[in-house]
C-alpha cells in the first residue's frame, strides 16, 4: 500500500503533494514502484495535528481519487470522517481506512455496509493530539487484540461482512519505542484475529529513536521493521518508499518460500 498524503503538514512528506496533480502524479509512479493499493489522506494524524474541516479534506482528496481510480488503481480513503469517506466512494474508491476505527464518525460502518467496501479499523490509544503523552498498557499486545476484537464487533454489527474487515496494530499510535517493538515482535499474536493485518510503520518515530535518524531518511529502518512485519504475518505494508519496499518483499518472500 503505497501512502498519498494530500496534506500541508505530514510528518514526512507534508506539501509535497498538496497539489492534486502532483499528488495523482505521485500516486501513478507508486503504482509504477509497485503498489496494488493506493492510501488517499487529507487530514495529518501525526502528534499534534491541526483538525481539517471537512470540506477542506472533501476538496483535497475527492479529485486525487478520482484521479487515480481513473488510472485503473484500487483505492483507500484515510479518513475518520464519514463525509470524506462517502465523496471517496463515490469517486471510486473501493476501500475506507478509519484510524479510529469507527470511533470518530461510527456511520462509515453502516456506510461500507452499505457499499459492500473494505475497512480497515486501526488502534490507537488517545487522539493525535494527546497519544505520545503518556501511553500506557497492561499487556500491549494483549489490550491491542482485545481492542481490534471489539471495534470488529462493531463493525459487523452495523452490517459490514467480516471478510471486508482488516486488522492494524496502529504502529506510532499512542504507544513508546517499547510499545511498538513488541506489537512488530508479537505480529503471529494478532493473526489469531483470523483478518488480514495491516502494518504502517514507514518512516515513523520509532525509527529515529533506535537510530537517530530524521523522517526522511529512514527507509533502511522501514524495510527491516516492514520485511519483519511481513515474516510475522502482515498482509498490507502501509509505506512512502514503495520501489524500494517492494523488492525487499520479493526477496523476503523468495527466501520464505
Ligand atoms: N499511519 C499514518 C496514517 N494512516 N493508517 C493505517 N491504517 N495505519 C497506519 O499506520 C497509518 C495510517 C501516519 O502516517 P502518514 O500518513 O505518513 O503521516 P500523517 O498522518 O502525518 O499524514
């Protein structure tokens, strides 16, 4: 799954795609590089985000998905918003990427029902705005799953088909270095979920705090926490730098076998 922020302010590429040709023109050369799955965002969840108002994360992503649909990609809409969601869908989109999983807008559940879509619920432990404060667990992994059982209750009860629904630990989501290495460590734990796992770890924090290194230049640290995710069971890798990931999991996936 290759990551189309139409955003001023993304942690790592925030501007560089505001445009909405630049960012469909970004969108075709991850398709080219590799991606079976464009993730179309309008709204920054990093630490701290400003909130967008609706019609501003309407009028940033509905041409962007329109766009690439039109190219012939499968689309996600990363979105909590069930406004944002239904203009993707309506232009195409065929998945619907919630990071609060039904928390922030509990319609898009009845609204992927509805359109018979994917949905992909995330965990997340806060808000954008207060996660990284004080995050905190019995059992990360444990509470995790406890957490992704009930919003996928959720979701099927207003209606959506469980075999629409995928499972994301939510990597950098309210959660310390430690946090994170034990979700990636843990992954096989998750699969008992019995739904495919989705894993965003590109580029994220967690990365600088083992080595220092700046947002834009992790991709070493991204392909060895993503190839991991993949040993450990993850089905979609949610990544910036799809050219350079997509050789490494076919490579991973030879050695595998
Ligand atoms: N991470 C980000 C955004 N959306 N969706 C899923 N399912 N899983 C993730 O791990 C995930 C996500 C954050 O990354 P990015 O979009 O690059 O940054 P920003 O939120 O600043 O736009």
């Amino acid at each position: 799954m290759g990551v189309v922020n139409v955003t001023p302010d993304s942690f790592s590429d925030g501007g560089l795609y505001l445009d909405a040709n630049a960012a469909i023109g970004h969108g075709v050369k991850l398709l080219r590089d590799g991606a079976a799955i464009l993730d179309v965002g309008g709204e920054s969840t990093r630490p701290g985000a400003a909130a967008v108002d609706v019609d501003e994360e309407v009028a940033r992503t509905r041409p962007v998905v329109e766009g690439l649909v039109g190219t012939g990609a499968e689309v996600s809409i990363d979105t909590s918003k069930l406004a944002v969601a239904e203009a993707a869908l309506d232009a195409g989109a065929s998945i619907v990427n919630d990071v609060t999983a039904l928390r922030g807008d509990p319609e898009i559940g009845a609204l992927c029902a509805e359109r018979g879509v994917g949905l992909i619920l995330m965990h997340m432990q806060g808000t954008p705005r207060t996660m990284q404060a004080n995050p905190a667990y019995d059992d990360v992994v444990d509470d995790v799953k406890a957490f992704l059982a009930e919003r996928m209750e959720v979701a099927v009860s207003a209606g959506v088909e469980e075999e629409r629904i995928w499972l994301d630990p939510g990597i950098g989501f309210g959660k310390t270095l430690e946090h994170n290495m034990e979700l990636l460590r843990r992954l096989p734990e998750l699969r008992e979920l019995g739904r495919p796992l989705v894993v965003g770890a590109s580029r994220k924090s967690f990365i600088g705090k083992v080595d220092g290194s700046e947002a834009g230049d992790r991709i070493g640290g991204t392909i060895a926490s993503s190839v991991l995710a993949f040993a450990g069971g993850a089905d979609v890798l949610r990544v910036h730098d799809v050219i350079e990931m997509a050789q490494a999991l076919e490579v991973a996936g030879a050695i595998l076998g």
